[in-house]
C-alpha cells in the first residue's frame, strides 16, 4: 500500500491569504489539528492549530505563520503506508502531505485514515489467534518461526516485530495465526526454547457453539 492510494479528497489546502480564525474553522469541521498551505500548487508546509492560538491573533493571514522554522513534513506518492506512518509519528502531525518528486502538491493523508488502513494490514477480523514471543533480537529467525507455524498446519495472517526499549537487545514478536486452538504450535515453539511473553485465543467460534447449544436448549424447554 503506497501514499498515492492513501490520499484523502476530504482534507483541504490553506493558502497564505487565509485568516487564521477560517482555518481553525477548517480544523475544526475536518477534525484535524494541521492544514497544508498551499499557493499555486506549491507546498510551503502545515499549520497547527497550536501555533494559531499561541500567536492569539485570529484576524491574522496565514503568511505571518509562513517562515524557515514552518514544519514541512511530506512524503513521495510511490513511499509504503509505514513510511507514511513514520512521519507522522516523527513529526507529530494528523495529517501528512504528499508531494511529486518536483515538490507538486498532490493532496494530504489523514492520520485517522492512515490508521484505519495499517488496522487492516494486521487481519484484526480474521478469526484466529496471537502469540507474543520475546527474545535477543540476534537469536530471530523468521524462517524458523514460519516452519514451526506452517509444520503445524497453520498459517501466518500477519507478523511484526518491535523493541520495547531501543537501548537493549530485546525483542517481541507478534503474530496471528490462522488457528484458534494455538497448544500445537505453543508445545512447539517451546521446545525450540522460544519464551512465549503471552497467547490470545479468538473465543468467537467457542461462543458462536454455546449459543447455538443454548437457542436449542432453550427451543426444547419451550416445545
């Protein structure tokens, strides 16, 4: 998934001519706390709403706003949504610019709409269930991991990998299988000596079977 297809029709430019109290209309009807101010197709960087109010000055164009300390976070049209994600993050901002390579302004992507689309990358409605694994980061191996899953007729739904403290060499690993009933491929993992941080099991058909069993139970007494 690329920035191009991530583009928002909702989320529009400012332009420096613009009073800061009508762009804080604009934020407030969108729902965002940036706006991309743009003049002729050229991007010259985003508004907050905090620097509008910190300046207490409402009546003001945005131009008094425009100088060299102006955020100008942006991405690429062809960049993959985490590269999407990672400005975002970096920059602070709920929204996100995207540029051609000659700095053409193209239309902004919403933080709301950026993490609705990175939900959907990791199968959230796709029956099935989790294990959290920690270890060194050096002792990963993916291949590994994916042989001991598939060796128990399971496959991966999605996987990713984080370090809960940048300063060692920890690493958790998430992943969602394919299968409810996770003890197969937890007996496995644990005796290639994999330490397994946590399990969540979807109870989705398990409850989908008792109900059932209770609308039947419940038919008979009534006949």
């Amino acid at each position: 998934m690329i920035a191009e297809s991530l583009i928002s029709d909702s989320i529009p430019s400012v332009s420096p001519g613009d009073t800061a109290s009508k762009v804080l209309t604009l934020m407030d009807v969108f729902r965002v706390s940036h706006l991309p101010i743009v003049t002729d197709e050229e991007y010259l960087g985003v508004i907050s709403d905090k620097e509008i109010f910190d300046a207490h000055d409402f009546d003001a164009p945005l131009e008094a706003f425009i100088s060299d300390q102006l955020l100008k976070p942006h991405v690429h049209p062809q960049q993959h949504i985490f590269e999407v994600a990672a400005v975002a993050s970096s920059c602070g901002v709920s929204i996100v610019p995207v540029l051609t390579e000659d700095h053409i302004y193209l239309g902004s992507i919403s933080r709301y709409d950026l993490s609705n689309q990175l939900t959907i990358l990791f199968s959230p409605n796709e029956p099935g269930g989790i294990i959290e694994l920690t270890m060194c980061e050096n002792n990963y191996s993916l291949a590994q991991i994916t042989q001991i899953i598939e060796g128990n007729d399971a496959r991966i739904l999605s996987l990713y990998t984080w370090k809960p403290n940048v300063s060692t060499t920890e690493l958790n690993v998430t992943i969602k299988v394919n299968q409810v009933d996770l003890s197969g491929i937890i007996q496995t993992l644990t005796r290639y000596n994999y330490e397994i941080k946590a399990t969540f099991m979807d109870q989705t058909p398990l409850k989908s079977l008792i109900d059932d069993r209770f609308d039947q139970f419940m038919r008979y007494i009534n006949t």
